[in-house]
C-alpha cells in the first residue's frame, strides 16, 4: 500500500472499534456481478471451505462502473477476479499485478452475428458495424482485426466499432451485424430473445485462434513478499479450487447458491443454472494452476496487435507458480 | 513532505493574493486574475498532495501528467469534442430549449394544462438519467440523436419550471397598467411578462448548460461509437489510463464553463435592469 | 383537488400515446419474429403481441403496473427483490445528500455574496465543479473513500451531495441579491447591521429562489445517489435495479424501477412544493 493509505487507514482503523477475529480477513473483487460466472468462490464461501482454512472472505461483487484493477489498486480489495490481457496491460501502465491461479482454462468468448445480416465467414465483416464491450474486454478483439488486417476505423475496407452497452440489444435490434458475447451469458440473451441458432453465424475466440485467458486471480506484486499474506492466499486459492470443482459436479446447486447470495435479486433460477453449466465447460481441465504455454499464446496474441498493440513488450514476473505450487500439492 | 509544504505555502499566497485583488475595485482584469490565481493554487494543492503522499498514478494523477497527456493527444480530444458537444449537446440543449419555452408559454394561456401538465411534468423530469440514457439509446441508435434526446429529456424540467416561475413574476399592479393600455394578451406577454421573466428564465437555461453538457458525456456511456468524451472517460478507466480520463474531463470543464459564461453574459445584456446584475 | 381533473386528463391523453407508442416501437419485433416463425399478422394480431413481448423496445402500461405491483404489493418488504427495499436504501442515500448539498449551497451562496474574494474566485469555480462529469470520476471518489475506510451511505451520499448543492447555490445568491437598492436603502435609515439586514431582508426576499432551486436539487440529489450505487457494486438500490434490468435487457424492469424512482423524486419535490406554498404563505409572498 502507499504511503497515504497506510497513514490514512492507521487513522480510520483506529478510530474505529473492532473485533478480534480468529480467523484471517481477505477481500476478493468480482470481475462482475454476482452471478454463476464466479460461482465456484459462492461456494467455497456458502459451504465453509472458507472457513475450514481459517479464512473469513468478503467477496465484493462488480459492474459496469468498477475496474477490479483500480480497486486493487486503491487497497479495496486483496485479490481480484480479472482477465489476462486487462491485466498485463495494467501492468505495462505501472500497477504490478501478478497472476497466482488461473481457474478458467478455455476461453468463453465470441462473436455472434446474424445471418441475415449476410454474415457467413469472417471475410464478410468488411464494411459491417460490431460490437464490443470495452472496459477491458476490446483487447482480445482488437487483437482479432488486426489479425484479419481490418481497420477498426470504419469505412468500406475496414468494420465500425460500436461501443455496446450490456445486453444485446444492438443485434435484436440490427443496429450491429455483430455483437461480442460470452458462451455462458449474452449468448443465451440473444436465444431468450427469440433469435434461434439457425438464424446466427458464431465465432468462437478460441476456434478462430485469438483466445486470450479470461478469468484470473491476481494480486498484487507486494502482497507476495509478505509472508503472512502469501500464506493467506494459498488457502484462499485452494478453498476457492475447491469450490471450482464442486461447482463443476454440481451446477444447479452451485447456481442456487449464487442466487441466495444476489443482492439485487434480479437474477433468475434457470439463467444461472444455464450458465453455470457453460462455466463448468471453461474451468474443466484445469486444476488452478497457470500453465506457461497458455500464458505465452495470450502474450503473443496480445503483442501481434498490429499498429496498435495492448502491449508493446512481454511481461516480466506477471504470473507465479508460487502460490499454486503450495495449494495444490 | 517537502512538495505537502511548498503546497501549503503557495496557498497561503495565492489566498493572499486573491484578498488583496479583490479588495481593488472591481475590473475586468482583477475580475479574471481572482478565478484564475484560485485555480491554480488548486492544482497546486494537488500536485503537491499527489507527489507528498505518493498516490499511485493510477488513482489519481498529477495535474503534470495530465498536461503532458493533454498535449500529446490534441487530435482525440478534438474529435471527441465536436462529437459530444457539437452534435449531440448543442442540438439536444436548442430543441430542449424550445420545446420547453413552447410548453410553457402553452401552461401559461391555459389554466386547465398548467394545473394538468405541471404535475405530471414534475413526475416525469424526476424520471433518473441513468435509466432513461440506455432506453433513449435503444430507441435513437447509437450515435449523436440519442445523445440529443437526453440532453433534451434532461434540461426539458429546469427551464420549464424556471420559464412558468418567471412569467408569474410580474405583478397584479403591472398587469393591471397594461390592461388599462387595452394591451391583449399577446401585448401583454411580449411587453411586460416575458421581460419580466427574462433573470428566472436565465437561471433555468444556466442551470441547463451544466445538465446538457452532463447529459451528453452520461448518454455516450451506454453505447456510442467509437467516438466522444464519454466514450473515452469510460474505456480509458477500463483500461487504467486515468491521465486521458482527467484530460477529457478538463476539455468537459473548459466547455461547460465557457457555455455557462456565454450564457451568463447574454443574461447580463438582456437583465441589466434587475438588481443582481447591478450590485 | 381542483387540479385532480385536469391532471387525470393529461394522464389519460398521455397513457393512450403510450399504448399508441407502444404499438409502433415493438412492431419491427413482431414482424421479424413472424417472419422467422414463417406466419403472417392480423392487425389485431399485431396489436396484441405488441403490448406482451417479454422485452419490448417500450413496454406497454399494464406490463409495467403488472411487474411494479409484484415486486412492491407481492413481495416482502425486506426481500431483495422488494422494489420498496431498494428504494429505502436509494432514499436513505438522497436524503442525506440532499440535506448535505442544501447546508453546502447555502453556506457557499452567503459566503459569495458577503465575502468580495470568494464571490470572485470560488463562483466560477462552483460552475466548473459541475461540468465535470460525476459518473465518470464516481467510481474514483468511491475508490478513494473505500482506501480512507469510509463506506456504505456516506459515499454515495458525497456523490449525491456534489449534484444537488449547484443548483442552491445559484438560486441563492440569485436570491440573496434580489432586494433592491430601494429596500436596502430603506433597511440603512434604519440603522440596519449587515446581520439583520440579511436575516429580514435578504434572506426573506431570497425564499422563492430558494424553493425554486430546492426542488431541483432534490431531483438532483436522487440522480446523485443512483449514480453513486453504481461504483458500489450495483447491488441493492433502485440504480442497481436499473442497471440490472439494462443489463439483461429486461425493459419492463427497467420501466418498473424508473417509475418508481420517478414517483420517489415526485413525491419529494412534491412535499418541497408543499412547504414552499405553507411558508410563502405566512410570509405573505403567495404566487
């Protein structure tokens, strides 16, 4: 932490009355809202993994108006849920996140067009209008045109970016020929919405070879040499691995639980079972660890961005095996 | 702790400064020093807290940074500008200004709209921003017409209710003088009620430069081309380059008083006969 | 009451428009989703599909009475589903701002009037302050304070204070400054202080500004504590309704949540309304 939070929190803290707790204190900060796409902390947390590593874990849920990377930042939280290429580039901008698990093997992440918008390949995309999410997720599809050699500028040789809101409306309602989804969420809106997989052309991130990792644990660099934080974390991550693959046997359970635990209650029973059976299908195969191979074709697809790159050199010391090594074995 | 000092001690100045300033009689300049001595001690203030207390530059950065940032980006801020101010602000703010000086003028003649419609226009200028951005959004496309439409929904209120004010402040005295004048109501309204509503009229339409420019930035966050202020403000916190976002926000600033001033100044011409225009 | 007439009519006119509306914006939805389904619409057919899409581009008034009455009536206060719980804690938040912003603007509109430097140099700064857009640097006030320790209402709260003091203080030292000369000479040959000047003088005269500008504020100080819900994590507040309804595309719950927060500001700057007729009457300055 820096110098003024430190000065300043030693003041709040002392102003403040508080309880001794017997276990240790962690913040986790979602990517997002609560929902099934963190569902394996819901239930580490709902059934006592948490607990059982002496552990006592807030998790603070996301949105659209919070950068998990500037709340670590900021010390609002110990750890964050966040997406590699997000990540890096903080990095690359002076804040040193470090990777320490890496739930989420494949990545859920494509493009889904309307066929009747004259989409049947990607060679079809000049000229048409996308959508994309920003806020830390245009990275893996600027990556993506550049590949293709298609400007993002606009015009009759390049695509028209659209910066879209959260749901997916621009596609129902053709403003977009395109709009970025996750398999697990957006899609399933698009399907609720009346559309039916006949009526659009999918093109899956990983199937089109510019994955990135999604869904990542990372900390920061100075939480990992204080020893008693560095052994926080290894409990927290073997809880969580824990609640992964319990989610993973179990989704409707898991989905039950992260509905109990939606503070705004605008969540729906069969959305999120739905989706945490497409989660299971992203964290299976892997067992937390990062796996260096994986790492490197995200850096590669990630420094491959043409003239305008998300990084404009590879990473040093952003992921470590340290914390993993000691939870898993 | 030496850059917390060097703060405290350019601001103790600057307040001085500005003391003995203000103390002169009043002139243009010492009317445009005054603000701008403030303001810069201001920053001052921050680039010292910012650099004493070693804030990460990713929470907040120093205004140095910004300015250098500022400099190297003038294309961007310049495109961005003429989308958000130019084509969805400036259109939003006329038409809303003229829907709302018709609809008031409509309440005024008609006793039976204004006890009908003020009440339900208090119920629908309380309908929050935030939600009607992205259904304006859903209805209006994604580029500047939606923007349009939330400026016009957001500045409809304030000057509605600021025109209706103004047209009940002339009195029963003066009214009455027209009528011995056999002035009609269009005389009378063009005569003495509108003039006379002209300093309440202006506090609503000042109100509303802040609420267009606002509207605008807010509306592009929910979806935009690739292009704008908001657009910008919101990507560039995802992606942690907080430098560009205080740039644009000055750019937003900069605008939205100059618009504010512009209007200020026009309500000094128009109202140099009500006496706050003359202490 | 006499306005109870015309205020049903222009609901009534308006309510028709809406159904009207209705009709015309979620008529491409309709046509497409026959077209794929391969049939072909009766007007009739049409009419009534229009006003039961599951998301419409405009729902229709029965759809959004229907979901506003199951999450206030049918719920339980205390569900988290309840619209009346998240209302409390998006009240909670305005009320505090409001109160904030109003102590604020006052406070800033009498030490502009009386004191020459701050008339000069913190006015145009006040004007500034709000042409920075709060719902771009929110998240960044509500990182800050959580790094301070402070949490919960009070940031929001902040947010909320931030939108509603502007309109105070312009309407105030409008209002501050409206006696004219005539009076103010007046008040001198009475041997006036500059205090009780301003405690029969200025402050009196400054009331209809003074209510004009509350009204606004309150609306803006609502605006402000919804914005502020959003960095927090969107999770309980009618903002986070809001948004989780933008979010999942689910119009009619956006609809419910607006409404309801509209009928909140309403209810607000109605009761404002109120105590503004009560105290212009006493005072004698009835409009």
């Amino acid at each position: 932490m820096t110098q003024f939070t430190k000065w300043i929190s030693a003041a709040a803290l002392g102003a403040m009355a508080s309880m001794a707790h017997a276990a240790d204190d962690l913040t986790l900060q979602l990517k997002w809202v609560t929902q099934a796409q963190f569902g394996g902390y819901y239930v580490a947390l709902d059934k006592g993994f948490y607990e059982e590593e002496g552990l006592n874990v807030t998790i603070k849920p996301g949105g659209p108006d919070i950068a998990p990377t500037q709340v670590l930042a900021g010390g609002g939280a110990d750890v964050t849920v966040e997406w590699m290429p997000a990540a890096l580039a903080a990095r690359e901008k002076g804040l040193p996140m470090v990777n320490i698990a890496q739930p989420f093997k494949s990545s859920g992440m494509m493009l889904t067009c309307r066929k009747d918008a004259g989409i049947s390949s990607t060679d079809d995309f000049v000229g048409k209008t996308l959508g994309v999410w920003f806020f830390g997720n245009e990275f893996p599809f600027l990556s993506w045109m550049s590949k293709l050699g298609l400007s993002t500028e606009g015009g009759d040789d390049g695509v028209t970016v659209l910066k879209q809101g959260f749901n997916v409306d621009p596609l129902l309602q053709k403003q977009a020929a395109c709009v970025s989804t996750m398999t697990y969420n957006e899609y399933w809106q698009v399907i609720d919405a009346g559309l039916t997989p006949d009526d659009l052309m999918v093109f899956k991130y990983e199937d089109q070879g510019v994955a990135t990792l999604e869904d990542g644990l990372y900390v920061l660099e100075d939480a990992l040499a204080d020893p008693a934080m560095e052994d926080k974390l290894v409990r927290f991550v073997r809880a969580s691995m824990k609640g992964w693959k319990y989610a993973e046997a179990n989704p409707d359970e898991a989905a039950d639980i992260v509905l109990e635990n939606d503070a705004s209650g605008a969540q729906t029973e069969e959305y999120q079972q739905r989706m945490m059976r497409e989660i299971a299908k992203l964290t299976a195969g892997s067992n937390g660890a990062l796996v260096e191979a994986d790492y490197q074709r995200t850096v590669e697809s990630l420094l491959s961005g043409g003239s305008d790159p998300v990084i404009t050199k590879a990473p040093e010391g952003a992921w470590t095996h340290a914390i993993t090594d000691q939870a898993l074995n | 702790m030496s850059w917390l000092i060097a703060g405290a001690l350019l601001w103790a100045l600057g307040w001085y400064v500005n003391v003995r300033l203000a103390s002169l009689p009043k002139s243009r300049l010492t009317s445009l020093l005054v603000p701008i001595i403030f303001g810069v001690t201001l920053i001052i203030i921050w680039e010292s807290v910012v650099r004493g207390f070693e804030i990460q530059q990713v929470l907040l950065p120093a205004p140095s940074v910004i300015a250098a940032r500022f400099a190297t980006s003038t294309s961007i801020l310049w495109q961005d500008w003429v989308q958000t101010v130019l084509k969805g602000m400036m259109s939003g703010y006329i038409i809303g200004c003229l829907a709302a000086f018709a609809t008031a003028l409509a309440v005024d003649r008609f006793a039976f709209l204004q006890r009908g419609l003020l009440p339900v226009g208090n119920f629908a200028a309380a309908l929050p921003i935030i939600g009607m951005a992205p259904i304006l959004v859903m209805w209006f496309g994604f580029d500047w017409q939606s923007k349009a439409a939330v400026v016009v929904v957001m500045i409809f209120f304030p000057i509605l209710v600021n025109t209706v004010q103004g047209l009940a402040a002339s009195d029963a005295m003066q009214r009455d003088l027209m009528r011995t004048y056999a002035a009609g109501y269009w005389k009378t309204l063009f005569k003495l009620r509108l003039p006379m509503a002209l300093p309440l009229i202006f506090n609503g339409l000042k109100i509303a430069t802040t609420l267009a420019l606002i509207g605008a930035i807010v509306a592009e966050f929910f979806g935009s081309p690739i292009r704008g202020m908001g657009f910008r403000i919101s990507t560039s916190v995802g992606q942690l380059a907080l430098d560009l976002v205080w740039a644009e926000i000055v750019v937003a600033a900069i605008t939205g008083s100059l618009f504010y001033g512009a209007v200020a100044l026009l309500e000094r011409k128009c109202t140099f006969w009500h006496p706050s225009q003359r202490s | 009451m006499r306005n109870l007439l015309p205020v049903l009519t222009v609901v009534a006119a308006l309510i028709v428009l809406w159904y009207g509306a209705a009709v015309w914006l979620n008529t491409p939805w309709a046509y497409d989703k026959a077209q794929r389904a391969g049939v072909e619409l009766s007007t009739t057919e049409l009419i009534k599909d229009t006003w039961s899409q599951k998301k419409p581009k405009l729902p229709a008034p029965h759809q959004v009475t229907r979901e506003i009455w199951k999450t206030t009536v049918e719920k339980k206060i205390t569900s988290k589903r309840s619209l009346i719980y998240h209302s409390w804690v998006t009240l909670s938040a305005t009320l505090l701002g409001f109160a904030l912003g109003t102590v604020l603007g006052i406070a800033l509109a009498v030490g502009i009037v009386f004191n020459r430097t701050m008339d000069m140099s913190v006015m145009p700064w006040v004007i500034t302050s709000q042409t920075i857009p709060i719902l771009a640097i929110a998240p960044m006030i509500i990182v800050v304070l959580n790094a301070v320790g402070i949490q919960g209402l009070l940031p929001k709260a902040i947010i909320s204070m931030y939108l509603s003091f502007f309109p105070v203080v312009v309407g105030m030292v409008k209002g501050l400054r409206s006696p004219d000369h005539m009076q103010l000479d007046q008040m001198r040959t009475w041997h006036a202080s500059a205090a009780q000047t301003f405690w029969r003088l200025r402050l009196p005269s400054s009331m209809p500004y003074l209510f004009t500008s509350l009204k606004i504020a309150m609306a803006a100080a609502i605006v402000g504590a919804i914005v502020g819900e959003l960095p927090t994590g969107a999770v309980a507040g009618l903002g986070a309704r809001l948004l989780a309804g933008s979010y999942y595309g689910q119009t009619i719950q956006i609809w419910s949540a607006l409404l309801v927060a509209a009928a909140l500001a309403a209810t607000l700057v109605a009761i404002i309304g109120l105590i503004q007729r009560i105290v212009l009457n006493r005072m004698g300055m009835a409009q």
